[in-house]
C-alpha cells in the first residue's frame, strides 16, 4: 500500500528533530575546538542529554495519545492533524522548552542551528495560530545569530549581519508559514467540497433508488388498471354484442315458434335467427380482439347507423328513421365505434323496456362536437325511480352508455318521464380520443 504525503510528514516530525540533532552533534563536535572552551563542552553535553530526554517523552506521549484518542480532531483550514493532540497545551510546553534548549546549543556553537531550523517546520503544527508567528520568529532570531557568526555578535558588523539576516529569515519564514496556511484553507475547502459531493451523490443514490421502486409500482398499478380496464371493456362488448344478439335470437326463435304452421313466416324468422347468431359470433370475435364493429368495417358512422337502424326497424316492426345534420367530418375509429355501441345499446333499450311505435336516430355534427340523439315515444320510465345497473367504473345499460363516452371526455344525458318517451343524447368531442 503505497505510503501518503500525511504519512511521511508524521514521520518527519517524528525522527526528524533526531535526525538533525545527529547531523548538529556531529558537525559541532567536529568544530569543538574553535567554538567551545572545557565548560562550553560540558554544558553541550548536558543540553544533549536533556534535549534526548525531552524527544524520549514526547514521543512516548504522542504515541500513547495516539492509541487512546487518535490523532484528534481536524482543524478548520490548518489541513491534517501530522502530530497527535497538536496544537494543544502540551505541544506548546514541547515547542518552547525544545527551542529554549536548541537556542541554548546554538548560543554554544553555531552549528547546532542545524537542528534549531526544526521550528521552521513544526512551528505551525506545534502551536496554535496565534502564538505559531511568535515561535517562527524565535526560531529566525536563533537562525540569524549563527549565520552571523554566533550568538552574542561580537561587533558591529555582526550586529548588522545579524539585523539583517533575522529580517531575511522572519521574512521568508512568515511568507512560508502564510502560503502554507493558505495551502492548509484551499486543501481543506477542497476536501470539504468532496464530502459534500459524496453527500449529494449518497442522496442522488437513494433518491435514484426511490424513482426506481415508485416506477415499478407506477408500472404495477398501470398494468392492474389496464387489466381492470381490458374487463371493463371485454364485459361491455359482450353486452352489446353477443348479450343483444342472443336477444334477437330468442325473439326470432320464439316468433318461428308462433308462426309454425306458416312454413315460410317460420323459415323467414329463422334464418334471421341464424344470421343474428352469425353477426353476433363475428362481433364477440372482433371484441376480443379489440377491433372496431363489423358494421364500421366498410361504412362510415353515418351510413352504418343508417343500416343498424334500418335492420333494428325490420326486426322490431318499429317505426324507425335515421338523419345526419351538419357537415359530414372524418372521425376517429373508437369516437365511431363508441357512438355506434351507445346508439346500438339505447335502441336495444328502447325495443326491451319502451314499447315505442316510433323512434328516430340524428347523427349531428356541431362544429367540434359530434352528437348522436336516440329518442322513441315509448312508455319511458322515472329516471330517479329506476336504479342503473353498473359495474366496477361502468357497467350496462344507460351506466355503460355513460361510462363509453366518459372515456373519450363525452358525456350522455337521459331525457325521460313516465308516459312521455326517452331521449338519450351522447356528446362526444370531434378530435377525441
């Protein structure tokens, strides 16, 4: 697994400090004798030791922090946290009591700077933001005192040498520190972009998977209507169509019957009967298939209401008339075929229930309606008195009729009254469906 930028930061900051504390000692004890009198060696010495001590604690302190509570929590805009609990009370105790000791060496021999440079680098990390600038600027004025020559300047030029390379050093220092921080502020808006992104991708993912289950149940409740729709319609069919014919059946079977000893009247009667049950047999088919009436196969609405209308008078004996009003328009297949059922359906009511000596059928086109009128001079009936039969969102009789034109945005109305006849009036847009 490869090992990442934080991560060798860690380390740095974890041997690092050890590491130039070594390359220090070497180079200064290599340089002893120009810079350090018997004492100075002695008290080298023993800053060494403390300096060893110090990184001993702290690092058995970071380690034991570490294990308890992590690296602690991340700063806003300070980036990732590369030393555990830092910044904190005991990371600044560190900080200062370590560049007291490096200040101290350095003041020894000059060379020790070596490892006072660390300040530059963990100062930002060890201290808090407001006290990281004070620490930076130490650590420039122990920088500065070596590169003129050591600490205290012995001369004016020193003095002058060192004014000006503690300007260059806080200068460069604090130019760093503000880039880095800068750097810290976009790393740490640019991870807090990503989260976000992750948020808003986390809950695009289950708004997705919500659509998807709503979809499939939208498609289940689409497919039981249309399946409840498919009943609806199939059952409506079979009523206009082998229900009515069988009717016509019975009738012409029965009138056979009464006309038996008449042999021809018998034979006229059934052969209308077989052609009933033909006719009926070709409409159920063409039911379940969904196709449009046998009578609109080759007819258009006017002319196969015109022969309905004729082969309902012939079978009835009922006065029967067909007219077409207004300008003769093309018409849609299932705006054809509702108003043929609906007025096929309203005659079939009218020979079962009327008792009519008369009827009249008007195919009326009015502009962007077309409306269709079946009226008779039957017994009529009380259309509050008489409940409709219905099913399941329209069912037979007047209710089917309702429910037929409700489906292209029609409506039909029922004009009646005991004694008075029936009028049954479909309106149905002229551009439905």
């Amino acid at each position: 697994m490869p090992v990442t930028v934080e991560e060798r930061w860690r380390q740095f900051f974890r041997w690092g400090p050890c590491g130039l504390l070594g390359v220090a000692t070497v180079i200064a004890a290599g340089s002893a004798d120009v810079f350090m009198d018997r004492t100075e060696r002695v008290a080298a010495g023993v800053l060494l030791a403390a300096v060893l001590l110090l990184h001993a604690v702290w690092d058995h302190r970071c380690r034991r922090v570490a294990a308890a509570i992590g690296w602690g929590p991340e700063a806003p805009g300070c980036g990732p946290v590369l030393v555990p609990g830092a910044p904190g009370p005991a990371s600044v105790v560190h900080f200062l009591l370590r560049t007291a000791l490096a200040f101290a060496l350095t003041w020894l021999n000059p060379f020790f700077s070596i490892y006072a440079s660390i300040g530059y680098f963990d100062a930002t990390h060890l201290l808090t933001r407001r006290l990281s600038h004070a620490g930076l600027l130490v650590t420039a004025v122990t920088m500065a005192g070596a590169q003129s020559g050591g600490l205290p300047p012995a001369s004016l030029m020193q003095w002058l040498a060192f004014g000006g390379l503690f300007a260059l050093n806080a200068s460069l220092a604090m130019g760093f520190s503000h880039l880095g921080t800068k750097d810290a502020e976009k790393a740490a808006q640019r991870a807090a972009t990503i989260a976000e992104l992750g948020r808003a991708n986390s809950r695009l993912e289950q708004a997705l998977a919500e659509n998807a289950a709503l979809q499939a149940q939208l498609l289940l409740q689409a497919r039981e209507a249309g399946v409840a729709d498919e009943r609806r319609r199939l059952a409506a069919e079979i009523h206009d169509t082998i229900a009515q014919g069988l009717t016509g059946v019975v009738t012409q079977l029965q009138a056979a019957s009464a006309a038996a000893p008449d042999t021809e009247r018998a034979e006229a009667h059934l052969r209308r009967a077989a052609d009933l049950a033909r006719h009926s047999l070709g409409e159920a088919r063409r039911s379940v298939r969904n196709l449009s009436p046998v009578a609109l196969e080759h007819d258009a609405l006017p002319e196969a209401l015109r022969k309905t209308v004729a082969d309902w008078a012939e079978r009835t004996g009922v006065d029967a008339r067909f007219t077409v009003t207004g300008t003769e328009e093309p018409l849609h297949g299932e705006v054809a075929a509702t108003l043929l059922r609906i007025a096929q359906e309203a005659l079939s009511n009218a020979a079962r229930h009327s008792g009519a000596g008369r009827a009249g059928v008007t195919l009326s086109y009015m502009g962007d309606e077309i409306t269709l009128d079946v009226r008779d001079d039957g017994r009529g009936f009380d259309p509050l008195a008489r409940p409709e039969r219905s099913g399941e969102g329209g069912g037979f009789g007047l209710g089917g009729m309702r429910a037929r034109a409700a489906r292209l945005a029609g409506s039909v109305t029922v004009e009646t009254a005991p004694g008075e006849g029936t009028a049954v009036s479909a309106r149905v847009p002229l551009g439905a469906p």
